[in-house]
C-alpha cells in the first residue's frame, strides 16, 4: 500500500483522525417506529443529553414537535426488549411510560395521562379496536414475582379496565383488528422456540361483547416462523412465512394460502422487539414492501406477482410503513447514519425528517465497505462487509493495515452497512474491519440463520476465523496485527477464537459470555431458552457448556486481551470477566481490565465510551510495539515486556 504523494504517510494505524472518541461518545440520536396517522408522521427519538429518554415526535404541517414532555420516557419492557412502545391513530397518542409501565394517553395535544392502573404489568404492540373504542395490546403479567411472567392479549379500556382475551401460551404479539373490525389476528409461540424458529397465526371472531370467538390456526408450527401479520384495506389477512426457506410474503384468500412473491430473499427480520415492518398498503391495496437480498436492503412494489424498485439511497430499510401515497422508513446507507424519511409514492420525491447523527465527518474520512463472501468451515460460504483504512490527509507508510474483526450480537442478528462513527473511528486511524455476518446471522435464509443451531461457538468463530484468513490471503491487512473484538454474545465469539485458534494476535472483551451455564442461570423469560437452540436441550448441554465456554479453557488463553466490564452487569457478571483477567495474569500473558462504576450491559454514559475506545486503540498500539498517538491516557497492561 504506497502512499500518496498528495498525503502525508504514516504507520497504519497511528494515523490522526477527526473522529474522536469523544465524537462517537457524542454518537447517534436514536430514532425507531416511525408511524403515519393521516398526514401526521411520528418517530422515537432518544435524547442524550436527558440520559436516554426516548420521547415520541410528531411532524404535522411542517412543523416537528415533541409529544411526550419529561420525565415521560416512552419506552415499552415487554420481553425485556421492548419495541412497539406507542401507537397515533385518530389524532390520539397512546404510549408506555418505562418508569411504571403504565399506557397513558395524549389527546388534542393536551398533557400525558394515565389509562391503565398502576401495577405489576408491561404493555406492548398496540393495536386501536374503534368498534369497541379501546386499544388491544400484549400484557405481560409479572404478579407472580418469577423470572417467568405471564404473557397474553389483553384490551384496554379508556377507562382503565383491562380484561384478557387471549391466554396460555409463552409468548403473544402482533394483534392486528380488521379493517370491518369483526376479527383479530395475532401470533403465538411457546418454549422452548424463539420467535425465529416456530410460531402460529391465529384469527378469532370480536364478539358484540368484546370477547373472542375460538382462535383458527391459520399457519405456522414449531418449524416455521411467522411475522408480520397485516390486514389489507380489502380485509384479506397477509404475513410473512419462512415456509419456503426464506421470510416471503403470503396471504390467506378464501380459506387457502397463496404465495405473492417467492424470492431467495427476506421480507422480515428476526422477532427480537415489537412492532417490526417491512411491508404496508398503499392507496388502492398496492403492497409497497422492503427485503434483504444477499445482505443489502431493497425497495419495491408489488404487483402482480413482481417486484419493481422504488429508487433510493438506502442499503439499509426497516420499520417501514405506508398509507396512502406516503411510505416512511429508517434508512441508512455506508455515507449515511440511520435517518427518518418520508417517500412519496406518486413523485418518488423523499423528505428526511430525522436524522441520527447531523453533523458528519467529512467524505474523505468514512470507509465505504466492500461486500466479501468467502468459504469456511464445513464446505459453508459466509459473508461479511470488509472497510478499508480511509483518511483524507494519511496514507500508509508502506505498510498493511492492521485488521480488526467484529462479530455482531445475538447472535441471531445481523451487520448491517449503515455508517456508523464507531467503525468508522477505526478506519480513519489505518485500521481495516471485517464486519461478518456469521452462519447463524439472519438476512440470508432459514438455512443460514440456522447453520448456528447447536453450533454457537463454532460456527461463528469459523467464519470470523476464516473472514480474517481470506483478507489477509489477498494483501489487504497485515496477518500478524489481525484482532478480534466483541460485546456481549459477541464477546463469546472473541474469547473461542482466541482460545482454540491461533490467527489474531490479541482481542477485547466487552462484557463478554465466557460461562453459558452462568448465562442461563441470570437469562429473563423470552431467552430463558435459547441456549437449547443454539448450543442443545437441557439434559444434553451440560457437557457441551463446559466445552464451549472460555471460562474452562482458561490454560489455552495465550493471546494478549482487554476487558470491559460495566459492575452493575446483570446479564454477565463482572465475576466472569474477572476470573479470566485472573488467569491471563497467571498464564503470563498481557491483559488489560476496564471496570465501570454505574455501567450495566451495554455502556451508555459517554465517559465509558470515550476511556473504552481510547484504552482499545492504546492496548493494541502497544501489542502491536507501536507508538500510541496523540494524548490518549495510558492503561496498565499487566505481564507486557518492556
């Protein structure tokens, strides 16, 4: 890699950026659930400088209002993960307060107020009943004081009263009433499935009482997975099925299913919040929807059994929605953050109402990704997005850049493409970065997303593994500076790696799974059983636990590594990090540890984000016998030589 005579030349790596830590601490607005009521547009939008809060924005004419004051947050904690927190339709807001998971109501833009009792309830995934004047919803139910709450439909009263409709399956979500108001569909699963592997459709008759009629199974089981159910303005009910191998669009017309448009390709995501969309209907019925092809998002009509694009400038599209001659999204693209757009299906115009970042760096700094696809393990084909180093005023000196590797969370998920300051920190300092989508990641098929099944700390080490191999085998990084980092999940995915392979030289941990008998023992009800899918069933696991997880494999750890690690970690605690800081220490290895006072699972103040990143770039810097550059503070790294 020569320099350019118009660049100064420096060491990849050490080069000077503009995309400071502090910049990324600063980071992106986080917007979500943009939804149409009429000509109104409303999103979520979390606010920093408030600690998180997420309130609910309108724009009407122009002109963008907040419409949940402080202290509201609104913010729904069903399932833990939440999502489908809020819900306008006939000039009403209905929403989820995360402080007392109570559903208040905003009404003529007049102040929030209280619907629901206060109690031991979550509410999510709302949907508006106008026959019976009242909202339907999933409920879950934590009465029982157990790490396994109850969970229904329920309907909401405007006044307060709250009565069950459907019960006795795990899990609920998805109510969707009929335009004519004499149905209701909504889905189910039970464990030890999660959503991405079975659930069932369900449509009951709404009684003159309120009360539903026997539920009809309309598809699904516990080998495919449903999302999405919708009704067309002409009351033909529509989802998506993963029958064929891949998430498609179906719907169900006199009593028999048809298939709308097979296509290797998918029209939904993985069920981890509430309130996904990917497809709507536009004026007249027409279906305007969004899928992913080989990793990147598209925009189209239906018609006809085919597809026809709508032009925009996004890689990536979710939470779409439509109403009449309008579709809003979130959008984001390699030069774009993640933003709220509205596209005008007559003129093809689009407006962004939001943005997640307003101000960005300059062209010149931010890496556009190459799509790579390479073998792996098992004669499989993985993929993943490659950056390479980019900077405006540095080149390289000569040498390879050095390569970091990052495995997503999950691990049923998926990288995306969308820019994002944190990556592109690396890569104006000379690093490159593989971002992989792993077996086991979704946007490729039932049969991808399910190569993890029973292989989780195999499959994706692999593909991390073999991702790193294949860029270093083509000249674009240095072999000898290839690092692996990973949070979470992710941070299981680092740890395998460099305990039972040799390709990376050194890797970093955040808040990483080293214990999946510890994960399972502090897991909340919605993945109280994923382990079973990912690694095996109960009764069989115990012997695969001790064999995949780090923490018994502590003498094979020979690659110098750094922790972070937040102390009020609830999902992974500290003590996991800490015990194989310990053994790095006694194995004479270089390791580094981070403990964060006030920080859980996930880092949110912008202190932690700025000391983690600043302390990641030094610890490699000095493994990798270079000269850390600018001011960045020093972190004590035990067993280096000098």
């Amino acid at each position: 890699m020569p320099a350019s005579p118009s660049k100064n030349a420096a060491p990849c790596g050490t080069w000077p950026s503009p995309i400071s830590a502090a910049a990324v601490a600063a980071g992106s607005i986080p917007l979500s659930m943009p939804l149409l009521d009429g000509t109104d547009v409303y999103w979520l939008a979390g606010l920093p400088a408030e600690a998180g809060r997420t309130t609910v924005m309108r724009r009407r004419g122009g002109k963008v209002k907040a419409m949940t004051p402080a202290p509201f947050n609104a913010r729904s904690r069903v399932h833990e993960y939440g999502g489908g927190a809020f819900l306008a339709a006939h000039g009403a807001l209905y929403f989820s307060h995360f402080a007392d998971n109570r559903v208040y109501v905003v009404k003529w833009d007049g102040e929030p107020e209280p619907v629901t009792p206060a109690g031991p309830y979550r509410y999510a995934d709302f949907a508006l009943d106008l026959g019976q004047g009242r909202l339907i919803a999933v409920r879950e139910d934590h009465t029982n004081g157990s790490a396994q709450p109850v969970n229904t439909i329920c309907s909401v009263g405007l006044d307060g009263t709250v009565t069950v409709l459907a019960s006795g399956h795990d899990f609920y979500s998805a109510p969707r009433v009929s335009p004519d108001g004499s149905a209701l569909a909504f889905m189910s699963w039970d464990h030890p499935r999660m959503p991405w592997q079975g659930t069932q459709l369900w449509v009951a008759d709404l009684q003159g009482d309120g009360t539903l009629g026997t539920p009809r199974l309309v598809a699904g089981g516990p080998d495919e997975a449903i999302c999405q159910p919708e009704w067309s303005p002409a009351g033909e009910l529509h989802f998506v099925s993963d029958r064929s191998g891949w998430w498609n669009l179906y719907a169900q017309r006199a009593g028999s299913i048809h298939a709308l448009c097979p296509r290797e390709a998918e029209f939904a995501t993985p069920h981890w919040s509430f309130a996904n969309s990917m497809y709507g209907f536009a004026a007249g019925g027409e279906i305007i929807c969004t899928y992913i092809d080989n990793g990147t998002s598209r925009l189209a009509r239906l018609a006809g059994g085919e597809l026809h694009d709508i032009a925009n400038p996004y890689q990536e599209i979710r939470e779409l929605r439509v109403q009449g001659s309008c579709a809003v999204l979130l959008g984001g693209a390699p030069t774009i953050a993640l933003e709220v757009a509205c596209i005008d299906l007559a003129t093809g115009g689009r407006e962004v109402l939001a943005r997640s970042i307003e101000q960005l760096p300059a062209q010149g700094y931010l890496s556009v990704p190459d799509t790579v696809s390479f073998p792996t393990s098992g004669g499989r084909t993985a993929h993943a997005f490659f950056y390479p180093p980019t900077n405006a005023d540095v080149s390289a000196d000569g040498s390879q850049p050095p390569l970091m590797v990052i495995g997503h969370g999950g691990p049923t998920g998926m990288a995306s493409s969308t820019l994002k300051l944190a990556t592109q920190f690396w890569t104006s300092r000379g690093f490159a970065v593989l971002d992989v989508n792993y077996g086991g990641s979704s946007g490729f098929g039932r049969a991808y997303r399910d190569a993890l099944r029973g292989q989780w700390g195999v499959i994706d080490v692999d593909d991390c593994v073999a991702g790193a191999r294949y860029v270093a085998e083509r000249g674009l990084v240095d072999p000898d500076k290839m690092v692996i980092r990973g949070g979470s999940a992710g941070g299981l995915t680092v740890l395998c790696a460099l305990a039972f392979h040799d390709v990376f030289k050194a890797g970093a941990s955040y808040y990483g799974v080293s214990d999946l008998q510890g994960l399972d023992d502090d897991s909340h009800k919605f993945e109280s059983h994923y382990n079973e899918y990912l690694i095996a069933p109960k009764p069989q696991a115990a012997a695969l636990y001790r064999e995949r997880s780090p923490i018994h494999h502590t003498g094979r750890l020979k690659r110098p590594m750094i922790f972070f690690q937040g102390l009020d970690d609830k999902v992974v605690p500290p003590q996991q990090s800490e015990i194989m800081v310990e053994a790095l220490k006694n194995n004479g290895v270089p390791v580094a540890y981070m403990p964060l006072e006030g920080e859980g699972h996930g880092f949110r103040k912008s202190d932690s984000i700025v000391r983690t990143l600043e302390a990641e770039l030094y610890f490699y810097l000095r493994i990798f016998g270079m000269a850390p550059a600018g001011d960045a503070p020093p972190v004590t790294i035990e067993n280096l030589p000098a």
